[in-house]
C-alpha cells in the first residue's frame, strides 16, 4: 500500500472568487432489508465498492444491534469532514492542529 498523505492545500482554491465548483460527488445505494426498512435491517453500499455496511436498530431503539446505524455514519462523516476542512485552513495558515 502506497504511504498515506494528507490531500494539498490547493483543494481550498476552488473556493476563491464568487462561483464555487465540486470537487467530489459520491454515491451508495440502500436496500431494506429482512425488515423491508433501511433504518432497522438496511445495508449501504457506495458506487465504488469500498463502503459495504449492514444498518440495524440500536438495541437502546428496541433493534437487535450488530450492525451500525446513520446517526454513526453521520457522525463520523461529518466529523472526518470537518476536521478535513479545519485542518487544511490550519496548514495554509501554519497552525498546528492534531
């Protein structure tokens, strides 16, 4: 595996000036499951294969757990998101942030 490194600081440019571009789309899909419900017995895939996940109710819902669910997902996808962004603002202006 090729040694990990975090993206540039240019990927901040596109945000210059007053039009605004993407930079990344992704996509998964979500099929129901046993219980014909995404929320309690769902599974996630992405388009590209690496995101492949089974979505059960927490037990604390009334679910069986054993798997993860969105309010986890999103959790994680918007604190991997902002820490991204955070960190690369702190790089352009030289300040260190873990």
């Amino acid at each position: 595996m090729p040694k990990l490194h975090p993206p540039p600081t240019s990927l901040l440019d596109v945000y210059r000036g007053s039009g605004i571009r993407e930079i990344y789309t992704a996509s998964v899909n979500i099929r129901g499951g046993e219980a014909e419900h995404g929320r309690a017995s769902g599974v996630i895939k992405s388009d590209d294969g690496s995101l492949d996940l089974e979505l059960r109710l927490p037990p604390i819902m009334g679910g069986p757990g054993g798997g993860t669910n969105p309010e986890q997902l999103l959790a994680a996808a918007y604190g991997a998101c902002f820490h991204g962004a955070l960190k690369l603002l702190a790089t352009r202006h030289r300040i260190s942030i873990n």
